[in-house]
C-alpha cells in the first residue's frame, strides 16, 4: 500500500518543482466546473463497480451450486 503513495509523492513533488508561471486567470466558476466533473467520475465508477459486482457474485453463485 506505500507504493501508491510514495508514486503519488514523488509526482506531485516533481510537478511542483517544473511549475511555471502563467498569466491564466482561472474564473472561480472553473473549479466547480471540476468538482462536478471529478463527483460525477466517482459516482458513476461506483454505480458501474456495484452492477457488475452483483454480475459477478451471482455468476460465481450459480457455478459454484452446480
């Protein structure tokens, strides 16, 4: 379980020291934009994971009874 979060670390680590300055202006109203996105990622992911885990616990049940 470290490895993630040593991978994770040493990539924000490295995107940190490569930044560079821009001269973007970010309206607040982007990142809501991004929150939603990243909420509606999660959200489908787990309803996605939830059906084919019912798929796949039925599938092992019924091979398994036989």
């Amino acid at each position: 379980m470290k490895t993630p979060c040593i991978t994770i670390v040493l990539v924000m680590s490295i995107t940190v020291m490569m930044a560079v300055n821009t001269a973007a202006y970010l309206d607040p109203s982007v990142m809501t934009y991004l929150v939603q996105v990243i909420a509606g990622v999660v959200i489908v992911s787990g309803a996605t994971f939830a059906v084919y885990w019912k798929k796949i616990r039925l599938f092992f049940k019924k091979t398994l009874k036989k």
